[in-house]
C-alpha cells in the first residue's frame, strides 16, 4: 500500500470548521505526528533556516460564536501580531472558502507603517550572562509557532502610536536545548501603508486561551531522528554521472603464444662496432662486452606474459666474442663497407 502523505494544516475539536497552517512560498508544510491534549493541537514541521514563512488561520465555523474573540501569533513565546473576529461578523455566512474567514500573519507590528518579517534562522548562543535571553516565557516556548484563540470583550480602536520594539532571541549555552537546531527572527524593517489598531479587554488569559494550534519546527534530521519524519529517499543519479563514477574494465592485453614468446627470445641482436679504438680508450671487445652486459640486463627486465610458458635453454645461448683490432672472431661477421664490421650475437 502507497504510503498516505502527511497533513498540511492542524485541526481542533474544540473549534470544529477551524484550521491553522504553515506557508514557506506559498506553500504549506507537512505536518508530522499530529496529535492533541488539553486545549492543544499540535503538530511537528520542517525549518529551513533562512526560510522566511507565514502563518495562517481559517475560521470555518457557519454558526456566530457568542463572543468576539482574538485569534493572536506567538513566536519562541513572544506576541507578535493579533487578529480580531467580531461575533456579529458578516464572515461567518460567507462561502468556506471565502478571503473574509482567512487571518495571515507574516511580519511583526513595528508602528503602525512599519513591520518585521518572519523567518527560520540557526539557533543563536552565547555564554555571556548580559546577552542571554532571560525571558522565562521565550526559554520555555522556543521552538514554537502557535495561534492562541482567546475571547474578547470590549474591543475599540487604539488611540496610542506606540514603537514595539524586537530584540534578537540568544539563548545562553547552559539552556539544553539538545532537540534544537533553529529558532524564529525578524527580518529587517519594511514600511507599509499606515493601518489601524484595536484594543480590547480579554476574558481569557493568553497563558490560558480557549484553544492553541502549536508547530513545534524542527531541522529535517532532526525530524527523522525523532521518528515523526520518514527518511527522504536518495536522490537519482543521471546516467552520464554513473557512467564516469564506474567507467568500463579494460580489456585485458591478449597474451602472447608460446611460439610467439619463443620467436621473440630467439630474435638475433645487430650489433656495429667501429674498426678504430675510439677516444675514450676502450677498445673494440670492451665496447661489445659493454653493450652486451646492457643487453643481459635488458633481457632480465623482460617478462614474459602470464600463463605463457617458454622451453628454458640449459646453456646459454649468448657466444663468447673474441677479437682483436681490426678483426672479429666467433661468430659470422661482415662489413658493412665504411670500415665497420656488423657482428650478429644470439641472446638466449
């Protein structure tokens, strides 16, 4: 049986209809050993650090809940963009698939025309004490990205103009985080047109909201050493890559026949000498013995072709040459007209 792809989006039974995901490029991330406890879904997901993603959220609810409520973004712990739903909200008789039922959180309110985008960075460290985070909220929630659903009352546009400031998260390197290998950040500021904002009073606390959707983001080893991620299979080698990975044997050198061998070590040898001592004092026999003790060690060097055999002589066949100026002696010679004498000697 084909093995069932994984789920892109966590669902709650606490609010049937509803839906929350992850998006890097437009597209949703797998949602690994998905389950729920208490009042929370969760769900495991790839980061890739440099990855800038959003999160979304849609209400499919077609009956009015009885109150307004705020559907608000949380990263490593910390709020970074809140959406509210009125209870008397036009939404909630739209189509399902409707623009008006969808929240997108994709950057961190700076000002009101400013904001910081979402991404997926390395984990930062440090053993500086003044750096670290100390924030017990952000320590204990890194590795997170939830949507918390808490109802609302009250709610009115906000008056104030207020910056929010973001400093980077770096976790001490006393805080064992074994499991991770990434954390969120914002990215650099970006300005948009001016936007209002809304303030209101909560019913239920953000530490303990109606309903949280939860994706703990993990590295993809990470993932699979955990088991909630199968193994990605190994990539395809093209055709030509494995052709120069394992290039052909070549063919072996075809062996030489015993007669062949034989021919080759009964092969005569010419050898000239000059009639007239040479300037370098040696006589004609010194030079011949020269050349034929450099012919001997030729021959040692010569192997014949494995597998072959070859009749091994008893005696040697190389003849013993004695001469003396101006003539040569055992063994045929003739002249070679220019006052040298070519002399032919067998080597074995």
């Amino acid at each position: 049986m084909a093995q069932q792809d994984p789920p892109t989006k966590l669902t709650s039974p606490l609010l049937p209809g509803c839906e929350a995901w992850i998006t890097v490029d437009e597209k949703p991330l797998s949602v690994y050993s998905a389950g729920f406890k208490g009042n929370k879904s969760f769900g495991y997901v790839e980061a890739v650090e440099g990855a800038r993603f959003e999160v979304k959220y849609r209400d499919g609810r077609v009956v009015h809940p009885s109150e307004d409520f705020c559907v608000k973004a949380f990263l490593d712990g910390r709020p970074v963009r809140g959406k509210v739903f009125y209870n008397t909200d036009p939404l909630f008789t739209s189509a399902p698939d409707s623009d008006e039922r969808l929240a997108v959180y994709s950057s961190a309110r700076v000002t009101y025309t400013s904001e910081r985008p979402f991404f997926f960075s390395k984990l930062a460290q440090t053993d500086d004490d003044e750096l670290s985070c100390k924030d017990e909220k952000v320590v204990k929630h890194i590795g997170t990205i939830q949507l918390r659903y808490v109802r609302v009352k009250n709610v009115r546009n906000s008056e104030g103009k207020s910056k929010k400031e973001y400093s980077d998260i770096v976790l001490h390197e006393r805080t064992k985080k074994a499991k991770l290998s990434h954390q969120t950040s914002l990215g650099p500021v970006q300005t948009h047109a001016a936007t209002g904002a809304l303030t209101y009073t909560s019913i239920d606390s953000a530490d303990n909201p109606c309903c949280t959707f939860e994706f703990r983001y993990r590295s993809r080893a990470l993932l699979e050493l955990e088991g909630h991620a199968p193994a990605l299979p190994a990539p395809a080698v093209a055709p030509n890559v494995l052709a120069a990975q394992n290039p052909p044997p070549s063919a072996p050198k075809p062996l030489a026949t015993p007669k062949k061998a034989e021919k080759e070590k009964k092969r005569p040898l010419e050898i000239t000498i000059d009639s007239d001592d040479e300037e370098d004092g040696m006589t004609e026999l010194e030079r011949l013995r020269a050349r034929v003790a450099e012919l001997e060690a030729e021959r040692e060097r010569v192997k014949v072709e494995p597998g072959v055999k070859v009749k091994e002589e008893k005696e040697s066949s190389l003849k013993k040459v004695k001469t003396e100026k101006g003539a040569l002696s055992g063994g045929d010679s003739s002249s070679t007209g220019d006052g040298k004498k070519l002399e032919m000697v067998e080597l074995d």
